[in-house]
C-alpha cells in the first residue's frame, strides 16, 4: 500500500528534497525533532524492516551511505549525528515505507523514549 512518501517520491506534494539519485529520495523531515533532520527513502516500497529481503540489502547500504554523504557535504559527520529506523508499533513508525531517519545538530540524549 502506498504512503505519503509514495507522493514525494512522485512529487505530488512538496518537499525539501537535500539529495536524489534513481533508487534513493532524501529530505528535510516536516516536524524535525533536531536543527537537522534529514529522512532518507528508498524510492521502492518497503513497508518496514520486517518486509526486508536479501535482494534489498545492497539498497539499504546506500540509505547508510547517503547519510555518510550529507552529513560530510553539510558539515555534521565531525560532531556527530545519529540514525535510526523505527519498525512497528512499538518502534514507533508512522510512515509505512522504511526510512532512515538521520538527527544532527543537537547532543541526543540516550537511551531514547
Ligand atoms: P516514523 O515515525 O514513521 O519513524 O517517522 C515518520 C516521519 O515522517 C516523522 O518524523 C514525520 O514527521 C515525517 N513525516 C510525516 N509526513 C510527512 C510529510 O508529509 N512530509 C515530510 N517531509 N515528513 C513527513
């Protein structure tokens, strides 16, 4: 089933698109819970990580290394940042399409909520 994201990806609704390739979307979460916070999609539909299958890992690696690339092009790799995929109920995902959401620019605390 499709998503809001599935709109973004198609551009029917706007979004602060900060890098796009063929497989992967990333832009500036609506309600940012850090000065940046960046959500990096694959543009296949993957409802959530339980949903993963072998042929994605390589997909899932680009998400991680998309991350690696905008926090060096914007300056945040050296102070540091945090990622993180929620899945289910309990993990707290309210978008199901798996994304990678990338928090910099504040000192996070841990454990998380
Ligand atoms: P989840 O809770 O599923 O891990 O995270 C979903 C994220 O998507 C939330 O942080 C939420 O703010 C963000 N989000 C939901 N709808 C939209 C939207 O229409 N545009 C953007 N840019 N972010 C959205």
């Amino acid at each position: 089933m499709s998503t809001i994201f599935t709109k973004i990806i198609n551009k029917e609704i706007p979004a602060t698109i900060v890098y796009e390739d063929d497989q992967v979307l990333a832009f500036n979460d609506i309600e940012p819970q850090a000065p940046i916070h960046i959500l990096i999609i694959p543009k296949k539909q993957i409802a959530t990580l339980n949903d993963l299958q072998i042929e994605d890992a390589a997909l899932v690696g680009q998400l991680f290394l998309t991350a690696k690339l905008l926090a060096k092009q914007m300056g945040f790799d050296e102070a540091g940042y945090r990622t993180v995929f929620n899945c289910n109920a309990d993990g707290g995902q309210a978008v199901y399409h798996i994304h990678l959401h990338v928090l910099a620019g504040r000192k996070l605390s841990w454990p998380p909520g």
